[in-house]
C-alpha cells in the first residue's frame, strides 16, 4: 500500500484500514481465514494459525503447528517489505516443513548414520521420522504441534512436550524476539528422561538467493559428505569454501558441516543493497546450496552431521550431555541491514573524476 503526504482528509474507509496496519505493529496477531491476517499483508493462512510479530524494521509469521516454524521473515525497506528468509508460499495443515522460511533444530541436528549410536555399553536406536529419508533427521521438534505459552507485540514464545518421546524424552521452549532490526531465536530443551543423553540445538533458515549473493562465514575445516550426506573425512577448508570475506555461493550443490566457526557469518545481497548478520555461540555450521534454486541454507548449529557416530563420540563434536533434569540452551540472532549507498556514492563520485 502506497500512502501520498496530502492536506485532502482521508476517507473514512482509509483511516480505519492505516489504524488495523498500526495495530499489526503494536500487537501480535493471531492469523487464520477470518483475522486481521490480511490487515498487514499476509496472504490467507487457510487453517493454519500464525502469531505475526511486526516493528517498524522487521515482519516475522510464526506457525505453532507446523514444528514451530517460521513462514515469513522480511525487512522493511523504504516502505517495502522484502524477504530476508525465502518465504512459504502456501501455508496450511499439509505445507511440508522444508516448505518453511526457518524451522528449528532439536534435539539433534541433520542425520544419524545408520539409525544408532552407542553410550558406553547402552546401544540407542534412533527411529526415522519422517517418509523418503532413510535415516533418522533434526529429531522430531521440527515436526511437531508446538503450544503458544506468551505472546506480545515483539515475541513470543512456544512450548513443546516430549516427556514420552524415545529415545529422546524432552520438554523444550522456543522465543522469537524482534529488536529494532534484529531477529532473535532462543532454543532451550530440558533432558526429562531417565539416562543421560547428548543434546544439540541449531537453525535451519532458508535464504532468498540471487544471482549475485555473497556469504562470508570463516572456518577452519569441514566434513566432507558421502552420496548419503553423511561425513566421510575431515579436511582444511578448500580454498573456493573458505569465505573468509564476503564471496559468491558456490554454484555447485553443497552440503557439508563446517567446524572452527567463530559464530558470525553475513549473507550480502549487492543487487537488493542488503545483508544480513548472523551470531551465535556455536562452532559449527552446514552449508547446503543446491542448483536451481532461489535459496540456499545457512545452518547455525552445535555439532556437526552424525556427531554420535564421529570420532571421540558425541562429547567430543560438540553435543552436550544432559542428565535428566538438566538443560541445554542456545541463542541465534539476525541482524538485516541496507547497505551500499556509500559504496554507491563513492562510485558516481570517482567516476565524475575521472
């Protein structure tokens, strides 16, 4: 919607539709076929309930029942709101999870090789979880109903309880809280079950991609991947991966673990004048970029793929042990910016120097 600055009294029909868009900002709204969804923008949520948080910067959709996840994250730009996080095109009871723009990782990540893992003498089968993939994948949180336990106009946060689940019995709770222009997500899960177990936690966004999309995330070395995804070797980071400043994606298919991370990674969009900042406390990420397409996913996470099942066991690849009662949690933020108009500013100048 374009507003002009005008002295003619708006109608009464405009006034009242500019005071439902304030309202958006200043309170989360509960989006299904007959809200005030379509007051901020969203289109038609079909029977899926989303909780839209919105501040002058940012615009985040959130649905409970579809593992939590994220359908919309974009940034204000000028007026305009412009996806930073690749956005669910449709949204309802059968929208597939890597349909999403982000879901969340718990209470492991990526895949466990060959459906177990061993804790000293205890031998724990992992079920698949979800139809086409043969090894168990980012456990079961990312799958799941999830409960709204609060909500304001700037975060909410959501529940989930698995004290039966197995092998893995948990309760966690996810928060996303916009701050000016920054989008944080905070994962915390609590070990309920009898035996101690390793933990992990980690993100799963999905990033618009362009032609010209830069990444820079240095790290130290990487897990090779097999056909079935799963680590085969560790190795120096090759040169072409390092991005050790802001570098074009890969534009073959990539989708490793990267290790020695020092937590902070920026996606630059030149075309768009954007970029998006991301910290955590983690050392590792995973990189997938597949061909074709207009996304690619930055994974911020505590471990690398298969970590039970890694050298030195799960301890020793980041995981955290939990015994029952204690907990684990883990804070990711994205922070968008405009960027370029300097850059932009110098250029013309140089050029009229020349």
């Amino acid at each position: 919607m374009t507003v002009a600055n005008s002295a003619v009294p708006s109608s009464p029909q405009s006034r009242a539709r500019r005071a439902r868009l304030a309202a958006a900002v200043q309170q989360p709204v509960l989006a299904g076929p007959s809200t005030s969804a379509v007051a901020v923008g969203a289109a038609s949520a079909g029977d899926v309930a989303c909780v839209t948080l919105a501040n002058s910067l940012l615009r985040l959709d959130v649905a409970p029942t579809l593992g939590g996840g994220i359908t919309r994250f974009d940034f204000r730009n000028e007026g305009t709101l412009v996806p930073v996080f690749r956005r669910c095109r449709h949204v309802d009871a059968d929208t597939d999870a890597n349909d999403l723009a982000c879901y969340s990782l718990l209470p492991y990540s990526n895949r466990i090789g060959g459906g177990r893992f061993t804790l000293g003498e205890r031998v724990i089968d992992v079920p698949c979880n979800r139809a086409g993939e043969p090894l168990p994948i980012h456990g079961d949180g990312w799958l799941a109903r999830w409960d709204v336990a609060a909500a304001d106009h700037d975060s909410v946060t959501l529940t989930l309880d698995r004290r039966d689940g197995k092998p893995y019995a948990y309760r966690a709770k996810q928060t996303y809280a916009l701050e000016a222009a920054t989008l944080v997500i905070t994962l915390e899960v609590e070990n309920t079950g009898r035996e101690a177990m390793p933990f992990g936690l980690g993100v799963h966004p999905f990033l618009v991609r362009d032609g010209d999309t830069q990444l820079s995330a240095a790290a130290a070395g990487l897990w090779l991947s097999g056909d079935d995804w799963l680590p085969v070797r560790h190795v120096p980071v090759p040169p072409a991966w390092q991005f050790g400043v802001a570098y074009p994606l890969p534009r073959s298919i990539v989708n490793h673990a990267f290790t020695g991370w020092s937590g902070h990674a920026t996606v630059v969009w030149p075309k768009r004048r954007l970029s998006l900042t991301m910290s955590t406390s983690t050392e590792y990420y995973i990189l997938y970029t597949p061909t074709s397409k207009d996304f690619f996913c930055f994974e911020p996470v505590d471990h690398p793929i298969n970590a039970m099942n890694l050298p030195g066991g799960a301890a020793a690849n980041g995981m955290t042990m939990l015994a029952r009662g204690e907990r684990l949690a883990r804070s990711f933020s994205f922070t968008v910016e405009r960027t370029g108009l300097r850059a932009m500013a110098g250029g013309r100048g140089a050029k009229r120097g020349q």
